[in-house]
C-alpha cells in the first residue's frame, strides 16, 4: 500500500523497522542529490569551456576573415609627393612615371607630407592613402658597428702624436663640446689619415670606436660603388641620414681613393658613376644641408690621388700622417705583440727592432707570429732569439722577393 507521499508501506513492517527504512531512504536521497549536484557542476563547467572556445573560434574567425579581405584587397601604387597644395591636393609622381594632382586623406597629418615622401596610393582614384616610412638600404644599416672592437690606445705603439690628435679632433668634440663653445670655434668636422700600408691607420679607427660613446658607422669607400647610375650617391645620402639620426656619431670610411680619385676630363660612363658618389659625398660632408653632430673620419695610403676638394678645410679639416715607424716605434710595436708570450733569456726586442729597418706594424706583427709558429713547429712553448731570426728571414725575405717580381713585372 502506498501513502499520499508514494513511498510504499508494507501493513505487515514493525513501526521500528519502519522508520529505519525511511532513513534509509532518505539517505539514499541526500547522496543521490549530492551526485546530482556534483553533475550539475561537471555539466556547466563544461558549458563555460564549450562557450569559452565558441568566443575563441568566432574571434579567430574574425582574424582570418578580416587577413582573407586584406589579402583581396587591390595593390596600392607607390608614389613621391612632388608639391603640397591646398584643400588636401597633392602633385604626385607615380611609380610608373607620370604626375598626378591627387585628393589626400583627412586621417593622414599634414606634417607627415612634405616634398620627397613616399606614399601609398589607391589604384583607380590615386588618392592618397597613407604615408609610407622612409626605407633605408640594408647595406647602410648593416654598417653601424654594434659591438665596439677590443682595440683600444694601449694596443697601438709608436703613434703617439697621431693619437693625442685624434683625440683632439674626434673624441673631445663629441665628449666636451662646452670647450669650443667657451673659446668660440667650430671643432673640426673631418679627420684624414693617409700613410703607408699596415702602419696602423685603421687600427686608430678601432681604437676611436672603442674609446667614444659615439655611433660608429664603417664602410669600405669601394662599397659605395654601384652597378646603377644613381645608386652610390643615394647611398652616401642615406649614410648621412643614419649617422644624423644616431648622432653623436663618427662615420669611417677606409679606403677612401677608391671614390675620392682627382676628377679628369676623359672619362669613361663608369668613372662618371664613381664621380656622382663624389659628388654627393662633397656635398653631405660640407653642403648647403648642416651636417650636425657628425664626424667624418677617412684612411687611405694614395693621398696623391684624391680629389682636392675632398682635401680642404670644412670637409678634412685634419690631416694626419700615420709614417713609418722608427726604432724606438718598432721595439713599441713588438712588445705589444710579444707581450703574452713565453720568451727566452736570450731575446732582445730592442735589438730586433733596430734590425728591423723600413718595416710596417703589420709586418712587426707577422715577425712575432712567425716567432711563435717555429716554437710551435719544434714541440716547444718558449720562444727563442733563433725563432725571431727565422721569422725575420723568412717575412721580409718573403716580402722583398714579391717586390722585386712586381717591379721586375712592370719594367719588363
């Protein structure tokens, strides 16, 4: 028999066995109801994971759908902005060749448009869309010197004059510039150093860049020789700008002849080239456009070559010679590459310095390595009087026998 409430009642149940069912029943109800709940959880935390990922789709749809119409989105032309109008019109020179007076848009600010600046323009109205940033050659940027070398003053001998002036002339306008504001003078602008090869101009430029805080920017003058017309002057003119935009800063341009040769009459189409990258090199370094904080500093060993507006004051406003060096220089240059070697008793710089006569810090510098290959080659880590003489033999016998087959080359 059943009771209102639709639990079953046997007639026949003791009262007392009775209720005990009824607990029974009604504990079984409560761990029912707890599972229940316990689903009911389950069920909405994965109702939150299942809506969490439908916003996740939907937004990751909406990426893909707006990169799908960008991608069929026509091609914007490429233009240079020749004049600024008024009422928003601009004369623009497409990249096709032709000029147009185009509409700009109201969202582009106005002083983001100027005489010489690339901007994207729309297809069929050639309006203008926006204001492309100025692209510089990779090259150019790839000649920012990053990591200083590990060159400094101490590792170059018997150039102390050369490097008390450069000094004067590179470091200390840039470190102290409140000096020449005090006595009234300009610092010098650019340094030339010219002398034979290997006696250690570039290594003063290594020295220059390590020694400054300054932006140190290198190229090889050849370089900026380019196959194209037109491309060697655009790359001086953006050399420039890198070096105004990281200023204070030094640009290094070794090997400088091979640009900066005397302009003739009789020239050939690729001679014309290499004078337009002359040209425009004259007038960044001393032109109608300032210069700012911007030292010039240039090597070469053919000084007798180069141009003579290259070589007036305003542009190399210094001109170092970097000789030959002397005894006393030599025996300097030794010890600084001899410094961490083991040597003998018996080895005397000084004396080998004074043998050396009319070489260079470079062949100084292939002397001591040779010392220390023959100490090598005879299983030995000291380094003897004979190993000098051998490397001494061997280096400048080597380098006197070159010379006389060239000069038996050219006057044959």
């Amino acid at each position: 028999m059943a009771d209102g409430s639709g639990v079953d009642i046997q007639e026949d149940v003791p009262v007392s066995d009775f209720s005990k069912y009824l607990l029974d029943r009604v504990r079984q109800l409560e761990e029912r109801n707890v599972r229940l709940k316990e689903e009911y959880r389950k069920i909405e935390l994965e109702k939150k994971s299942v809506e969490n990922k439908k916003v996740q789709y939907e937004r990751e749809n909406r990426k893909l759908t707006a990169e799908l119409d960008r991608l069929k989105t026509p091609p914007l032309l490429v233009g240079t902005v020749v004049d600024v109008m008024a009422n928003n019109k601009l004369v623009i020179k497409s990249s096709s060749g032709p000029k147009f007076v185009v509409n700009s848009s109201q969202f582009i600010n106005s002083k983001d448009i100027f005489p010489g600046a690339k901007v994207a323009l729309n297809q069929q109205s050639l309006a203008v869309i926006e204001v492309l940033p100025p692209v510089k050659d990779p090259m150019v940027l790839g000649m920012e010197v990053i990591e200083a070398p590990n060159i400094d003053y101490q590792n170059i001998g018997g150039l102390e004059d050369q490097i008390n002036e450069i000094k004067e002339t590179v470091e200390l306008p840039l470190l102290k510039p409140e000096l020449f504001e005090k006595v009234g003078i300009q610092p010098p602008k650019g340094v030339l150093l010219y002398g034979p090869p290997g006696t250690g101009k570039t290594l003063l430029a290594k020295a220059v860049a390590h020694s400054t805080k300054a932006s140190f920017i290198r190229i090889i003058g050849s370089e900026l020789v380019q196959k194209y017309i037109g491309e060697g002057a655009r790359m001086v003119r953006e050399l420039f700008e890198l070096a105004k935009e990281k200023s204070p800063s030094i640009i290094f341009i070794d090997e400088i002849d091979s640009i900066g040769a005397k302009r003739l009459d009789s020239i050939t189409s690729g001679d014309r080239e290499v004078q337009r990258t002359l040209v425009q090199l004259l007038a960044e370094m001393d032109g109608f456009d300032p210069r700012g904080n911007v030292r010039i500093l240039a090597a070469t060993n053919r000084p007798d070559i180069l141009d003579p507006a290259l070589l007036r004051p305003g542009r190399f406003d210094r001109i170092i010679k970097v000789p030959m060096p002397n005894a006393e220089a030599r025996t300097e240059i030794l010890k600084i590459h001899a410094r961490r070697m083991n040597l003998a008793d018996d080895v005397n710089l000084k004396k080998i310095g004074q043998m050396t006569d009319d070489t260079s810090g470079a062949d100084l510098s292939a002397i001591v390595m040779e010392a220390g290959m023959f100490a090598i080659r005879g299983n030995r880590d000291i380094v003897t009087n004979d190993d000098f003489t051998q490397a001494m033999q061997k280096v400048l016998g080597e380098r006197n026998k070159n010379l006389t087959e060239m000069n038996m080359t050219v006057f044959a």
